[in-house]
C-alpha cells in the first residue's frame, strides 16, 4: 500500500515536514513522549512521513514546553501534550488546519518564523539544517546600525562580533577566535552604556553555550555539520550518526 502524503506537506521539499525538539539531560519536558505519539499516529495512517529534529539550545526550564515544527510552513507549536500528537497529525498533517491554542504567536520571542529565541537563554531551529554560526551572525545583522554608539562594547564590540562570525563562516576561523568571542561577548554584557548591549550580544552567548562544538568543527575540522557554509565541507553523514548515536 503507498504511503498517504497529506497536501499539507510538500514532496518536493527538502525540509521535512513535521519535526520535535530534542531531549536532553537538561531537558525536563516530554519530548520523547511526544515523538513517540507523533510516530505512531503517522505510521498508523501510512502518511510515510519522518518526523525531523530540531536544533534546542535549553537552560533546563523548558519555557515553551514540548515544541513541534513545521519547516515547510514556517511556524511552531509549543506546550503540546502526548494526548494531543495525535490530533496534530489528523489535524494540521492531514487536513491543514492551524491549531490556534498550540500556536507560537508572541512576537516578543522570535525574530524569524523559523528560529525561536527568548531572553532565558532559549534558542531553537524550526529543524537542523541551520548553521548555528550563521544564526549568531543573523542575530547581529539583525541589529547591525541601530547602536547609538555612546559606549565602545556596543558601537565596536557588535562589529567585532560580526567579523569573526565572517571568518568562521568563510573556513578562516582560528582557535584563538573562540576566546574572543567569549571576551567581546562577556564585555558587552557586562560594560555597556545601555541594555542594548546585553541584547545584541545575548543570542551569541546562548549559541556559543549551547552549540560550541559546531564553532570548533568550523575552525578546527574545517566542516559545517549543517552543510550551509559554502567555503566549508559537509560533515559525513555516518560521522554524525555515530556522533549522536553517543550522546
């Protein structure tokens, strides 16, 4: 019997159609609870979809609870429930309904449909195609002009930021780059004029916390796990499944 594939997902994308945040040590919701019934529900239906992962950058609050994403559309959900994967997959896979209550809407919390950061030091990629180095640098450019310049962490620390991330991302980076990263990042947090400092600066910080070994893969392998830098090779595809089949 072929597999069913709901409208609402798209053959000819890459992306997946469906993904769930990662669990991790830190993590104290139930993500893999939530795959599980995802999982289930789709093989049960024969919709012959893989339910993805997404990239989760977490201080072990879990403020958005259990997270799933849909990259094809550009949208989250949070706060899902095991009992409500099941009406996520009849629901929004297979007739294309938005299930409002589920619905990440706070404007605050996202600067892009696809990425989902917060204050908290909360980050999270709608899947794993993104390039966490690429994300820091988008966070900069985000904001690139908009500092008064009153104070010399803001109005030089940013475009220091940007350069190195420049490098990275161009396969120049250096071991020593990291060190700076954390020295720019700590005075801009920690000397600034205003609090637009802390915030310009605060997603470099979660991603270098959270996603540090993509930043050494970057400079001391000369890869991009992602496959996003094109000065850059991809990480083998049996690396990184021997990669996370040890964590």
């Amino acid at each position: 019997m072929e597999p069913q594939i709901p409208s609402f997902c798209r053959t000819d994308e890459q992306r997946p159609c469906v993904t769930i945040c990662a669990g991790s040590d830190d993590c104290t919701c139930d993500c893999e609870k939530v795959r599980k019934v995802l999982e289930e529900e789709i093989a049960a239906r024969n919709l012959g979809l893989t339910v993805g992962t997404m990239k989760v950058g977490c201080n072990g609050d879990c403020p958005h609870g259990v997270l799933v994403g849909f990259p094809q559309k550009g949208f989250f959900y949070e706060q899902v429930k095991a009992e409500q994967a099941r009406e996520v997959v009849s629901g929004t896979l297979m007739q294309g309904h938005i299930l409002f209550d589920l619905l990440h809407i706070d404007p605050l919390k996202a600067t892009s449909g696809k990425i989902l950061y917060d204050r908290s030091g909360f980050i999270a990629t709608i899947d794993d195609s993104f390039c966490m180095i690429q994300v820091a640098k988008y966070f900069l450019d985000f904001e690139e002009d908009v500092s008064c310049g009153k104070c010399v962490p803001c109005r030089v620390g940013s475009v220091e930021l940007r350069e190195i991330l420049q490098r990275i991302i161009q396969g120049k980076g250096e071991p020593e780059d990291l060190q700076q990263l954390d020295l720019v990042c700590r005075a801009m947090q920690d000397a600034p004029y205003c609090d637009f400092a802390r915030t310009t600066s605060s997603p470099v910080v979660t991603i270098l916390k959270h996603f540090r070994s993509e930043f050494e893969k970057h400079i001391d392998q000369g890869v991009c796990p992602a496959g996003e830098c094109e000065a850059l090779g991809k990480e083998a595809a049996e690396d990184k499944e021997t990669e996370e089949g040890g964590e």
